[in-house]
C-alpha cells in the first residue's frame, strides 16, 4: 500500500504531466494563467483591469485606450468573427465566444492583470510581505524577502571576500607538497640551493594569505592578492624546471611540473566565486534589481549604519514595483502573491519533482506547476477546464509555428547573404495568418526595437478599420484572374504559375495564398453571387456510393476506374482551391477552432506530414523540373485533403457528413496517384503518408479506432504511433480489403 506523502506525490506527477504549458511573452506566463483561470471558468474580470494606473508607460495606454472595458473587449473579437465569417467561402460552425481566439485573448489579458496586479500590490500590507522574514516557507519563493537579501548579501559578501584567499591557500599548500617531493629526488647541490629558495618563496605567499583579513568590501584585494600568489610561485616552478631539465633529472621535474600545472588551474579563483551574490544577479532576482545601488553601497560596506527598513518603506518597494511593471521582466507567484491570493485559493507544484511548493488552506481553485529550472508556469486542467485549454494549447501551437516559420526566414536570408527582413517585411509575412496577432509574440529585439505591445495595439487597430470594408459582395465582385483563365478553358497549371508570379518571392514560398497578392480584375456579378467555380466543379464530380468496397480482394476492381475527362476535373477543382484564394493557413485556422479526439488529431498529423512531402518535392523541383507536376499535384492534394477535413469539423461530423468527407477525400487520393506513379521517385515519398490517409479514411478510424485495432491485429502495432515503416500499396489494399469485410459482417 502506497504511503500518503508517495500517493500525493504520484498525483502531482500525473497533473504535471497533463498540465498545459502557457505561453511565455513578455514573460507573462503567470499572468497568462490568471487570465486563463478567468476565461476557462467563465468568471467577470476585475471591474477596474481596463483602467489607467500611475505607473502604465505610454504603450500601454493606448492599449487601454483602445480596449475601454470588458465589453469593449469581448465585442471586438465578435466583431472579427463576425467580418471572417462574411468574407469566408466557408460557413463557419458557432463556437462560443469564451473559446474563439482564446489565445488571442489571454495574450492581452496577460497584460493587463500584469498593470492590475501591481497597482493592487501599491499598500502597506503587501510592503511588510515582501521586507519581513518568514521562515516557514522552505521551498516558497516568498521567503525570500527584501530583509533577507540584506542578509545574504552581508554573509556573501564576506564570503566573497574569504574565497579567493581559502583557494589560494589550497592551491599554495597542494603545490608545496609536490615541491617538497622534488626536493627529496635532488642530488645536486645547486639544485637543492634552488629548491630550497622556492619552497621558501612559497611559504611566504602562504603566510600572506594568511594574514589577510577578508571583509564585505574586499572581494577585489582579496581577488589580486591570491592571484599574485599563485602567479609569483608558478613563475619560480618555471624557472626550476629549466634547470632540471638541464641536468636530466626526469622525477623531480615531473613533480615540478605537476605543481606547477596544480597552480595554472588554480590561478584564475574567479572560478570559484559562483556564490549567492551571482545567483541573485543571473537571472536578476526582482527585488535585488530594482535596487542594486543599495544593494552594491551594501556590499561595499557603505551602508552599515543604514536602516533596511527605512530605506525599504520610503524607496526601495516603490522601485520594486516599478520594475516589476515593465514588459518583459520575469514575475513569480512570490512577488504577487499578497494580491492573487485574496482573489483565489492557489496550488503551485514544482513541475520536474512534484514537490508540494505553496498549498493554500482550503482546496485550491487554481492548480500551478513551477518549472524551477526554466521558471515556467503549467496550468492544471480540472474537468471544466480541460476542453478550452486543449484550444488554448492548439492556438498556441499555431502562433508557435508561425513565429518560427517568420524566424526561419530571416536566417535563410542571412545565409545566403540576401538581406534581413524588416518590420514591413515580417508584418507582410504575419498579415494575413490565422495567427493574427502574431508579431505580439516577437521580442522587442526581434522587432528592432518596436515595444511589442505597441506592435500589438497597431495590428490591432488595423483589423479594426477593416472591420467597416470588404463585405460578401465587394469580396466576390473581385476574382483572382487565374481563376478566370481556368474557368475560360485555359490549363490550370498554367494559371497557377501566373497566379503564384505576381506573389513577393517569401510569400510565394510560404504559400500564403491570398486574394491580396494576386493580380484582381473586377467582373459583373451573377444573379447568383453564392454559386463558385469551385462549387460547380464539385458538382460535376461523381461520388462513388459508400456501399461499394474500396477494392477487391487482390486489389482489383475498384470502383473508382474514373476517366480521364473525370480526373481533369477533379484536378482543375484542386488547383483551383489556390486559385481562389483558399489558403492552407485559413483552413488551419478553421481547424484549430475545434478540439480534435485523438484520432482525429492523428489524422490532421498525417496531413501536416504529407505537407512537408510536398515541400521536399518543390525543392527537387527547383534542381529538376520533372518534378514540377509531381509537385504541384502534391501540394493540390494535401490542401484539398486539409480543405474537406475543415467542411467535415464544421459540419457536426455527423455519419452522413463523413462518409461525404470520406469518399471526396479518397476520390482525391486516387485521381493524384496517376501523377505520382509516373516519378517513381515522388511517389516514393508520398505513397507512405497517403496509404496511412487511406487507411484512416477507409476504416471510419476517426469516431471508432479501427483503424488501430485492425492494424495492430494485421502488422502487430498501432500505425498511428508507429508510421517510419513504410507500407506497400499492395499491403494497405489488403488491409483495406479486410476493414471492409470486418465491417459488412
């Protein structure tokens, strides 16, 4: 039977390990999880977060400027959703407000309880806590307070000063042995004369060092004075050495030779000083920041007849607060906790050793984990929590994703000499992904300069003013010209081509397809505005009945022998997802607005799997062009399979939606595969991916986990988990063949 102290421990490690890391901007992650507290439990924020405070910096204001109140807040993203959903080719499925943009919300709310919280910490209560000692915390961050700072630095201080001369005596003392042992081994008597004049020299640098008296201010005396010593006695071993080597006496210069090595390691005592004092300056600790002049007067022995308190109460807690306001300076719970803990019960758990950090009275509303290495925070999900903070992690997972794709950028052109993006450029870059408030998330440093939250409130101005123009009509009174050529009979790759050229070249590469950057031309509208291109090439493609097997027994009668006449359709409706502007980061936005079941998380990893296929067939492409079909084919491909998993999330995955998902999907997969098999190569590439797609597709693996329980009985694992070996076509034929008979029976 499990102790309670163990039982508790595993308890912890199990919610540490489900835990959902928070994003760290502006090192905001704390704040980060008081808002996600609020939104996830669908509490009214404070009354007065939205208001100016005395120490707001100017950026800040126009934040709250632009965001007056809470329902200013709110209104604002039901108004982007609402401007998305009339500017989308899709109908967007209702989700409620509190799980839309999420992250988007945290990131801002983020910063405004970081304004909140230290305006509410401006009383004499919270002062006290954070100057006086408490002893009971042990591992709580809270115990150490200003009062003990003082301490420490005062003991450090000291012994500071002491290391340099305990190392140097060491080293003196170790090295004098070795000379004792050389002496022994001399049989010249003017090399003992010698011999004796450096044991001498050595024992009058020992005596030095023993004389010195370490204070709080001498740390740099006793620096130099042990580095002399040691210098000035390796400096007589190396004129010795030379001597016995002259006279080929091999013992005793071997134990010269090891003193003298004992007292190089030893001659920079630098090394040795990683004492209290660095550990409060790297990283800096808050409160030992906001007042390192006292703190240095202090270790220099200027303050000794100087009241702490006094000092605390009159200047050094308003310093505190005063750095703890700025953007960007890492908080923990033991700076804020006299303010978060009225507000709520709260846990916080070290999230390596689930060690029991700060445990609350009551039973804690809010349950933390403190990576004590990286100081990051985890937040717990309970059971009303769990589903909006997987959103949550998925929409970080997105922005995540994006400012890496932008970071990868820079550095490809600044190795290949190019150039350096620029704010433009990353803005460019950043404007039209679903992560819309990406460059929010870049370091001020990565914004060359700009405040990221001055970043912040400009993009955010700019969705606004966008807000009032491009209604439905205005959208699709304008038409991608490609499209139109298609439309006219002209090839498809062809306007492909001409639709991705008039794109900027990182654009191009990023496939950030958007009406914006391809070359528009007005045309008269339609009776029917609603009726697409699109929609009318989906109509004309014949879907097979869902009663009818995928395939024979040996593979063969398929009932998917579609014409050619039929395949050039189904190929022109995949290009022409480009074409009209449905881009792959739209359609990731879509999705990232559900919370996927395993299984279907497992698909849309086979997707973003497939994708990056793609990309390594576009840059063979670009050495090859035999490669450009299989390419092009490719990327069609992946973006259609991608667009109908989209329509089914949106549909309310009922049965009837996913067999339409399921046949479309596989009728595309198909028709491509008549282009991949003429490249053996790209078909090398894509055949794994896609006989997994299949296979998912074609067991209904999505709702019930066939897919896993067939495969684990046919290839003795689970292909979700376990897809590095690749699987013939005719294998996953057969495995398909025996889903279905599974199925009928």
């Amino acid at each position: 039977m499990l102790h309670s102290e163990s039982a508790q421990k595993l308890l912890i490690r199990d919610k540490m390990s489900q835990a959902v890391s928070v994003s760290a901007v502006m090192e905001n992650c704390f704040f980060n999880c008081l808002a996600l507290h609020y939104l996830c439990n669908s509490l009214a924020l404070p009354n007065d977060l939205f208001q100016e405070f005395p120490r707001d910096d100017a950026t800040l204001l126009k934040l709250k400027q632009f965001f007056q109140n809470e329902e200013e807040f709110h209104r604002f993203f039901e108004a982007y959703e609402q401007f998305r959903a009339n500017n989308s080719k899709q109908e967007q499925k209702k989700l409620p407000a509190s799980t839309k943009y999420i992250f988007e919300k945290t990131l801002i709310l983020g910063i405004l309880f970081r304004s909140w919280v230290i305006q509410k910490l401006d009383n004499p209560e919270s002062c006290k806590a954070r100057f006086v000692h408490n002893d009971n915390l042990d591992m709580d961050e809270r115990r150490l307070t200003f009062l003990r700072l003082v301490e420490y630095c005062q003991e450090e201080a000291l012994k500071d000063s002491i290391a340099p001369i305990r190392f140097g005596l060491n080293a003196l003392m170790e090295a004098q042995k070795y000379l004792i042992v050389a002496s022994g081994q001399i049989d010249s008597p003017e090399l003992e004369s010698s011999m004796q004049n450096i044991l001498k020299a050595t024992a009058e640098q020992i005596e030095l060092l023993g004389q010195f008296k370490p204070s709080i201010n001498n740390q740099k005396e006793a620096l130099d004075l042990a580095g002399k010593a040691i210098g000035f006695t390796k400096k007589k071993c190396a004129e010795i050495i030379k001597t016995i080597a002259e006279v080929q006496n091999k013992n005793a210069s071997e134990m010269v030779l090891k003193a003298a090595g004992y007292l190089e390691i030893n001659l920079d005592c630098q090394h040795n000083l990683k004492s209290f004092l660095m550990s409060v300056k790297e990283p800096l600790n808050p409160i030992y920041a906001a007042n390192q002049a006292f703190f240095n007067n202090l270790i220099n022995g200027g303050l000794q007849d100087h009241d702490p308190e006094e000092y605390w109460v009159k200047e050094g807690y308003g310093n505190y607060l005063a750095y703890l306001s700025k953007n960007g300076v890492k908080i923990s719970y033991g700076d804020v906790d006299s303010v978060v803990s009225q507000l709520f019960s709260y846990a916080v758990y070290a999230y390596e050793s689930a060690e029991v950090i700060l445990k609350p009275k009551s039973s804690p509303e809010l349950e933390l984990g403190l990576s004590i290495r990286q100081g990051h925070f985890y937040i717990v999900a309970t059971e009303k929590t769990q589903a909006m903070l997987r959103q949550y992690a998925s929409q970080k997972k997105l922005y995540m994703d994006q400012h890496d794709e932008i970071e990868r950028w820079e550095v490809l052109l600044q190795e290949t000499g190019s150039r350096s993006l620029t704010i433009e450029n990353k803005r460019d870059l950043a404007r039209h992904h679903p992560a819309f408030l990406v460059l929010a998330t870049f370091s001020q440093e990565e914004l060359f300069g700009l405040n990221p939250i001055e970043e912040l409130v400009r993009r955010l101005k700019e969705l606004q003013s966008g807000f009032k123009t491009s209604p439905r009509e205005e959208r699709q009174a304008v038409i991608p010209s490609a499209a139109i050529k298609s439309a006219n009979g002209v090839s498809s790759q062809t306007s492909a081509k001409e639709c991705q050229a008039t794109k900027s070249p990182i654009v191009r590469e990023k496939e950030l397809a958007v009406d914006e950057r391809v070359n528009q031309v007005p045309v008269q509208k339609t009776s029917e505005p609603s009726s697409s291109i699109l929609e009318s090439s989906m109509a004309l493609v014949a879907i097979p009945s869902k009663t009818e097997p995928l395939h024979g027994p040996n593979g063969t009668g398929s009932s998917y022998d579609e014409t050619d006449a039929e395949s050039a359709l189904v190929a022109q409706e995949l290009s022409m997802l480009n074409e009209l502007g449905i881009g792959r980061e739209e359609i990731r936005f879509r999705i990232a607005q559900f919370v996927l079941t395993p299984q279907e998380e497992a698909y849309l990893d086979l997707l973003n799997k497939f994708e990056k296929k793609t990309k390594v067939l576009f840059e063979k492409a670009k050495v090859d062009p035999n490669y450009t079909r299989a390419s092009e084919a490719a990327d069609n491909l992946q973006l259609r399979l991608m667009d109908l998993f989209a329509n089914f999330l949106e549909s309310g995955k009922r049965q009837f939606d996913y067999s339409s998902f399921q046949q479309n999907s596989i009728l595309a997969i198909k028709n491509s595969e008549k282009i991949f098999e003429q490249h053996r190569e790209s078909w090398g590439l894509c055949k794994q991916i896609l006989g997994n797609i299949l296979l998912a597709l074609a067991t209904g693996g999505l709702f019930y986990g066939l897919a896993l329980l067939v495969n684990k009985a046919t290839k003795g694992r689970y292909f979700f988990f376990a897809p590095e070996t690749a699987q013939k076509v005719s294998e996953i034929e057969v495995c398909l063949s025996t889903i279905e008979q599974i199925k009928n029976s």
